[in-house]
C-alpha cells in the first residue's frame, strides 16, 4: 500500500483545508522524509486524518458518531479527511466527513459519511460505513489494528509493538515483508543448492580421472600457451588493421557510386531547370501582378465610388430648383399660419373672462340642480307620506258604520 495525498479541514490544532502531495517531487526525490515541529503544531493530526479517512477512527479517538466528535476543531461547524492510495488492484479515494446543522458553530452534529471511490473514474464503490471498512481490509488487505501497527504506528504504540507475543507480531510481519516473496526465495534456494550439489559431485567425478602434470610438462605447456597467445594477439592486430583498410575501402567505394549518382541527379536538375524557363518568367509576370491586385482593386473601387457620387451629386442638382420652390411655399405657409396662431392667441385672450363667467354659472347651476333635487325628493316622501294618512283615514271611516250597526 503507498498513500499518494492526504487532504482534510478542521481536524484538532490544524484549522482550514490542508492538503499533502506526495506525489511531489520533494518527496519522491528523497524517498524519505520526517514530520517534524514542535509539540501541538499538528504532527499526529496529519496522521489521525489518514486514520480517520481510511477507518473513520483513530488511535487516540476510538469511535466518531453522532453523538461526540472530538477530533473536530473548536468552533467549526465541518470537519473531512481524505486519503489517496495505491495498491496492486488499483488507485482508490477514501473519504470520510462529519457536519453539523446548517454548519453552524453551535449546531447539532450530524452522523458522519464516509465512502471510498475509484481515484481514477471517480466511481464510488462504497458509501456505507461498514460497507467501506470491509472495501478497505479487502484493498490493503489490513483493518485498523493492523494498519496502526505495521504502516502507521501512533506515539507509543512501536513499545508495544515490540513487546507483542510473537504470534501477534507475525501476521503483522506477513503483511509489511510479503511471505509470498521469501517463500519463493527459499525454494528457489533449495533448487539452487540441490543444482550445484549435483554440479559439484559432477566435477569431483571429473576430476577423478585427471592426470597431475609433471612439472616439466606443465612447463612445457605454458610455453605452448604463451606463443600461441602471442600468436593470437599478432593476428587479431592484423585482422583489426585488415579491417579498417577494408572498411577504408568500402567507404571510398560508397563515396563514388555517391558522386556519381550525385552527377546524373545535378544533369536531370539542370535540364529540368531549362524547361522551366519560360514557365519561370510567366510565374514572375504573374508575381508582380499578384502584388499590384490590392491597389488595382483599390483603384477601381475609388472609381466606381466616384462615377456614384457624380450621378448622386447631378440628380440632386436637378431636384434642386423643386426643392427651392417646395421650400418657398412651405416658408409661405408658416408666415400664414404662424398670423393665424397670432389672431387665435388674441381670440383666447378675449375669451378668458368670458370662459371664468361660464364656469363660475355652470357651478351655480349644478348647486341649484342639486337643491332643486333635494327639494323634489322631500316633497316626494311628505307627498308619500300625505297618501298613507290619507288610506289609513279612509279604512278609519269605513269601519265606524260597522261598529254603530251592531
């Protein structure tokens, strides 16, 4: 497992959004480096944020849940943290967040999510929390234990380490060597002990057999070995001065056959270049007139312009002596009328008083129109009035006979 970025926001001391690549050049280039600083300044909160994003725990905060978030920085309102890793499946994104209401400070705390995403593509494989602790173990092939111990051992946690049954340390061992590697290793070494303990008991058979020298045939020999190492070397310096001569040769061979293709490709060039001639002097015609078509166009453009404006400027001239007369007219008739508005204004003035009186009368009308009304509706209701008393005496007079019968 190698963990490529880290991001997360408001966790412990370190408030805002942080973010380390280690992917970088600073890191790579290294292949190590330490996280120093002074205590507080937010050294195991880079390491809590790792632990959070990938468990949703960390070794000093067992268990984050709705109900308590420690990890959280003080007056916040979110928190999140997210680990990019690699393994031999794949990239993945693990992410984990927690909120509170609306992001308010004094907001209730939501429960957190937490999922885990293909790095590459972006498609989320898991956003249950158990869902994504069992993506994670089957990814890195660790659970949290696991993880705290071998690839992130927290303050205090390499003592215990050490001081674990080996029983515990082992699987732990397993995961950060790689058994597989050195069960290879061992059986390719047995393979390997088991060939050349048969190569050895070969050459012992072998040698059973050999003849020791005496020492003036062993003498003898060297003397053979020297001359024909000498021998050897005097023929080797021949072949090598042999060589170069030849290959002296194949170039001056190689340079020949190139001058002289070089010279037929020169003769069809020159023929070609004479054909070409007058196609040449029409190409240069054609050039020069080429570079005179922007004035040409320029020119005739200048010219059309002018030929319109000279036809514009004798229309507008024979419409003239019209125009002077239409204007002579309408000067006529502004003098006109502008007499008759001078009569209309004297007229209205006149007429003003008279229009005040005619005011001043149509409002005293409407006064005595309305009292008349009035008027007419009192004697309406005492006349209504008058006609009921007059019914109701004669039902008075009808009945009186009766009553005097009896």
């Amino acid at each position: 497992m190698r963990i490529l970025q880290v991001r997360f926001k408001n966790l412990n001391s370190l408030v805002g959004e942080w973010q380390v690549d280690l992917t970088h050049t600073a890191f790579v280039s290294d292949g190590i480096f330490a996280i120093t600083g002074p205590t507080g300044a937010g050294k195991t909160t880079i390491l809590d944020a790792i632990c959070l994003a990938l468990y949703g725990r960390t070794p000093r905060l067992n268990k984050v849940t709705k109900s308590g978030n420690e990890i959280m920085s003080r007056q916040t309102g979110e928190c999140f943290a997210e680990v990019t890793f690699e393994t031999q499946s794949g990239r993945y994104r693990c992410h984990w967040s927690q909120r509170r209401a609306r992001k308010k400070l004094d907001g209730e705390l939501q429960s957190p999510k937490h999922e885990i995403a293909n790095a590459d593509s972006g498609e989320i494989f898991e956003s249950k929390i158990r869902g994504v602790a069992g993506q994670i173990e089957s990814a890195t092939g660790m659970d949290f234990d696991r993880f705290t111990r071998s690839m992130l051992l927290a303050q205090g946690g390499f003592a215990a380490f050490l001081q674990a049954a080996p029983d515990d340390r082992a699987p732990i061992l397993e995961q950060i060597t790689g058994t597989e590697i050195y069960s290879l290793i061992s059986i390719r070494v047995h393979e390997r002990q088991r060939e050349e303990r048969e190569q050895l008991n070969l050459l012992q058979a072998e040698t059973t057999g050999i003849v020791v020298l005496e020492p003036e045939q062993e003498e003898e020999l060297e003397q053979t070995l020297k001359i024909n190492q000498k021998e050897e070397t005097d023929l080797a310096t021949k072949f090598a001065s042999t060589k170069k001569a030849i290959d002296w040769l194949d170039s001056v061979k190689k340079l020949k056959t190139e001058i002289h293709n070089l010279s037929e490709e020169g003769g069809k060039l020159q023929d070609e270049i004479e054909t070409f001639k007058p196609s040449r002097e029409k190409l240069n015609l054609a050039v020069s007139a080429a570079s005179l078509d922007a004035t040409y166009a320029t020119l005739t453009e200048i010219r059309k312009q002018q030929a319109y404006d000279r036809a514009s400027l004798k229309s507008k001239e024979e419409a003239l002596p019209g125009l002077e007369a239409s204007t002579k007219d309408h000067a006529e008739a502004l003098r006109t009328a502008d007499q008759q508005a001078g009569l209309a204004k004297e007229n209205l003035k006149v007429a003003v008083p008279i229009f005040q009186q005619v005011r001043s009368l149509d409002q005293k009308l409407a006064e005595l129109k309305k009292a008349v009304w009035e008027s007419d509706e009192s004697c309406k209701k005492i006349g209504s009035k008058i006609q009921a008393e007059k019914n109701c005496g004669s039902k008075k007079r009808v009945s009186a006979p009766k009553l005097m019968r009896r």
